[in-house]
C-alpha cells in the first residue's frame, strides 16, 4: 500500500500531535487511529493498531525519560505496572481480532462518562497530592487496576489508555495530575511494548511509515512532557477533561452508527 504526500504529509503531522496529547495525559490514539483510517481506507484494523502501536512506544518512552528528568516517579507502583502490562497488553492484542467493538463500547462509554463527573465534580482531585492515600492496598489495587485491567484494553483496543491511567493513580494512590501522568507514561510505554511485539509477529505493523509517525510522535511527546511539567497539574487536568470529552463523543457516534 502507498500513501500519496498528502496524505503522508497529515498522517505525520496527527503522529505529531498524538504525541503531545499523550505526553500530557493520554488519549493519542483518538488522533492518530482515525488518521491512520483516513489516510489508508483499505487498512486492516489490526495493522492500524499495529502500527499506531509502533509510533505509540516512541512517543510515551521518550516522555516517560522527560517526566523522569523533571519530576520525582513513584517507581513502587509503576515499575511493577509496567512489567504485568508488557504481558496484560500482549494477551490483548492476542484477543484483538476476537472481540467486537460492540462488546466494550458501551462499558468504555459509561466509564469515560464517570470519569468525566467524578473530574468536574471533585476539583481538587490530581490537582492536589493526597500522600495518605498511599497504602500498601491502595498501592496494589493501582499496579492491578493499571498492569492488568487497562493494559487488557490497551491490548484490545488502544485509544484513552493513558487518560485512564492518569485517573487510576491520582484516585488510588493520590497522585496529582502531573505525577499520575508521569507514572501514566512509564506503564504506557509497557502496554506499547507488549501489544507491538503481537502485532509484529503476527504480520500486523506497517513498518515503514509508522517509522515516520514514531519520529513525529517523539518530536510531540517532548513538547507536551515539557509543558505539561512548566505549567502544572492544573493545566494537565483541563487537557484530561478535553481529551474525556472527545473521546466519548467519538465512541458514542461509533456506537450510533453501529446501533
């Protein structure tokens, strides 16, 4: 398949962009998949998945070194995070092709709606750290909830895994925004891990051009670390709400459509 230089041309700009939406607080998929669609109507889903995976893991492993430069990372939760997601992720992208988006659409849609209440209903949550909710069970339900339950999606599906990231570790362990977001990116980078190397093997990344989306999504998840770290938890708590958003009103016409 070849990709005429505009489309090529928007693909990497989108690649761009996902980056800095990712860096930030998650959600690039919601950018990048409708692009990569758009750009390639004749594209598997699984190799658009594939593929995003692959300009996924540049993007979220060079802002998972940023925020690591610039803020202080709770290792304790997210490095075990990490690890179960390279697995949980890859079991997902296994199942990929089994499982229908109109079997996770409607509990994603009520999820992301919650969460969108509970942001503009509490709004001191992320924006304040709550170091005394940092128990050892609080602890264990973040790497679960993050290793396991979000790295299945990531796997399955993709798009707002970092946003829910972000809210797992400022509602369970009391993170504010820019540290939840921080530690969002390190398991990120594992969920990219184990779904590429599935998608790899089984014949789905197209390679070449998701070379280019990984350059672009780099130069964007630079960007949006930096700034996400110079103006603060606040500033990553509107971008979340926008992302919320956004992402509801995309899976809520998915689910229209299908309906």
């Amino acid at each position: 398949m070849e990709l005429d230089a505009v489309s090529l041309t928007s693909l990497l700009l989108a690649a761009a962009l996902a980056g800095w939406v990712d860096a930030v607080v998650g959600g690039g998929g919601l950018v990048l998949l409708p692009a990569l669609m758009v750009a390639a109507p004749g594209l598997p889903v699984a190799t658009a998945l594939g593929t995003n995976k692959l300009a996924a893991i540049a993007g979220t492993s060079t802002a998972a070194v940023t925020y690591a430069r610039r803020t202080k990372l709770d290792w304790a939760v997210a490095g075990p995070a990490a690890g179960l997601a390279v697995l949980c992720a890859g079991l997902g992208a296994a199942l990929a092709g089994a499982v229908p988006g109109s079997a996770y659409r409607p509990v994603v849609l009520v999820v992301l709606v919650v969460v969108a209440v509970l942001v503009v209903a509490r709004p001191r949550l992320g924006v304040v750290a709550l170091p005394q909710r940092r128990t050892r069970w609080r602890m264990a339900a973040a790497v679960g909830v993050a290793g396991v339950g979000v790295a299945l999606y990531d796997g399955l599906v993709g798009p707002g895994t970092g946003t829910f990231l972000v809210l797992a570790f400022a509602a369970l362990v009391g993170a504010d925004f820019l540290h939840a977001s921080a530690m969002a990116k390190v398991v990120n980078a594992g969920t990219n891990l184990g779904a590429l190397v599935v998608f790899g093997v089984t014949g789905h990344v197209w390679w070449l051009v998701g070379a280019g989306m990984a350059v672009c999504n780099i130069v964007g998840a630079v960007v949006g670390a930096r700034m996400a770290v110079r103006r603060g938890a606040g500033f990553v708590r509107v971008v979340l709400l926008v992302v919320v958003v956004a992402l509801v009103a995309r899976l809520g016409w998915d689910q229209w459509r299908a309906g």
